[in-house]
C-alpha cells in the first residue's frame, strides 16, 4: 500500500488566510498530503509566522538576494527539491512565478483567483482591483477560481469555480470579504480533486 503523503508547497505574500484554510483543511479531512515549505517574497508576513508556528519550514527569496533572473529561478526549483515537493500552490503570492518553475511543476502548481476567469483577470487583477472591477462592470454574480499556472497570469487550465452572488448593497470591500470565505471552502476542494487526478 502506498503511504506516500503529497508534499505541498505554499507561496504566499501576505496574512495567508487562504494558506490556514488549507492546513486546517488537510488535518480535518484526513488529505493524503502534508504542506513542507511555505515560500515568501517577504521576510515577515502573516502566512510566514503561522507556517513558524506550526513547525512548517520556512524559506524568505527574492530576485533582490541574486544578481541574476536565472539565479533566482535555479534558487527556488533547488529550494522545491530540497524539500522534496510535488505541487506547489499560490495563496496571494503576489509576484509572477518565474517560468523556469512553471515548467518544472506541469499540471502540478495551482493558483486561487478572487472572480470567475477567464473574466477579471490578467495583469494588475488583483486584490480589491477585481472587485471593484467586477461591480463597476455591472456583474450579477462573481466568484472564486482555482486554476493550473501557466506562463501567463490567470490563463491556466480551470480546475474548479464557485459563484457568489452580487448583492444590491456591496462595496468592493463586502464582496471581496464574502468572495474570499468562498476561496477558503473552494481552494481545499480544489486540491482534493488534483489529488483525486493524480492518482487516477
């Protein structure tokens, strides 16, 4: 039988809301995975001290640590090698993967985006810009994406979708606070079903 767990590494920027509703989300469904490495563009952050304080090892790269664009890249796939990983997942990394790790990781990175691609994303469709964007375009409904990483922002295969309703009332803050308790429930699916993929 093999007990080979999946190791997972996390990219993450900034609180790493998504990042909590994944490792909460492996213990409590019993996933045959466990996260290893949670990677950051910045030293100190929300998903670095959580990833600290639950034994998760931790690993702070940037393109300013090296004088080259290749360097780096060649740093982040030794990086995933070290630690052995087999798919990565983006939670609010908020930098272009460099493609060197696209390629090594084909079919197994994914990444969470806050509307319903192919709408609303791309470059600069980020954060509260894609809710804003989405209720000055008169949307009726919105949601969350979960989608492979290619080399070009937000145009990877779609893995899983969820729509959220668009109330009469919202501000860009009160959709992007209801579309993200949807990424926390729809990202774990997400990963469920590549695991689910995986070993088929």
């Amino acid at each position: 039988m093999n007990t080979h767990k999946t190791r997972i590494a996390v990219f993450c920027s900034g609180s790493g809301s998504n990042f909590k509703a994944l490792f909460h989300a492996i213990r409590n469904k019993h996933l045959p995975t466990e996260i290893v490495l949670c990677l950051s563009n910045r030293a100190q952050c929300g998903a670095m001290e959580f990833a600290q304080q639950n034994g998760i090892a931790t690993v702070h790269i940037t393109e300013k640590q090296f004088d080259s664009f290749d360097k780096f890249a060649s740093a982040m796939i030794g990086r995933m090698k070290e630690h052995q990983v087999d798919i990565i997942l983006l939670a609010g990394y908020m930098r272009k993967v460099p493609d060197a790790i696209v390629a090594a990781f084909p079919e197994r990175m994914l990444n969470i985006h806050p509307a319903l691609l192919p709408k609303f994303g791309g470059d600069g469709m980020y954060g509260i810009h894609v809710h804003t964007a989405v209720l000055e375009a008169g949307e009726t409904e919105t949601g969350a994406t979960v989608h492979f990483v290619n080399e070009e922002y937000d145009k990877g295969a779609i893995l899983l979708q969820r729509t959220v309703p668009i109330l009469p009332d919202d501000t860009p803050e009160t959709l992007a606070a209801r579309v993200l308790e949807c990424e926390h429930a729809l990202y774990p699916d997400a990963l469920e079903k590549l695991l689910t993929l995986q070993r088929s």
